[in-house]
C-alpha cells in the first residue's frame, strides 16, 4: 500500500469520527413532540459507504473495520461524559444508532464483497 493509499485511510478513518459527531449532534431531533432519529440511518448509510470505500482501498477486511472502530470509539467517549458531566442520552435512539452504525457498515461490506 502506497504513501497516498495510507492517507485516504486515514481520511476513511477520520470521516467515521465525524460520522459519530455528526450522528450524535442530531440524535435527538424532534418534529413536534414526535422524536425522529433520522441521523442515525443517515450517518449509518455513510458510514457503510465509507467503510466500503475502505476495504477497496485497502484491500483487507481490517481496512473496512477501522472507520466503524473510530466510529465505536466516539461513541465511547460521548458516553463517559464530558466537561460540566453532559453525558449522551441513554434512551432506545442510542441502540439504534449502534444498530445503524454497526450493522449497515457489516450488510454493505456483505453485499460489497458478494459483487466479485
């Protein structure tokens, strides 16, 4: 793997911690009383695009696993808590963001890797 290849990587790798930002940011979106978790299958839908660009810049399944582990990784330390102990919001949105971020990056490497 080339100089440039090992810079995209870490590219992919830094979009998946902006992807749990990002996700995150917008969790707890609400139309009205109604909460809509729309980042979620958004982000996750990046994600999944992202880890997948991944695997074919690098060529292994490690490849495609690490913009998820920066992903996991976010996530972690949103839920440790932060200055002033604002801690992320435990509710049934953070399961499906796992869920999202989890496994949409797992059925599109399936799927990815099927197309051969």
């Amino acid at each position: 793997m080339g100089t440039l290849d090992r810079v995209l990587l870490g590219v992919a790798v830094f979009g998946g911690a902006v992807c749990a930002v990002g996700a995150t940011m917008y969790l707890h979106l609400y139309i009205g009383a109604v909460p809509v978790p729309v980042s979620a299958v958004l982000f996750g839908g990046l994600l999944a695009w992202i880890s997948v660009a991944a695997r074919r810049l690098g060529g292994e399944l490690f490849h495609a696993a690490l913009p998820v582990i920066a992903f996991l990784v976010v996530i972690v330390a949103f839920l440790l808590g932060g200055p002033g102990n604002s801690v992320m919001y435990t509710d049934w949105r953070l399961p499906l963001l796992l869920v999202c971020g989890i496994g949409m990056p797992v059925a599109a490497g399936y799927l990815a890797s099927s197309e051969k």
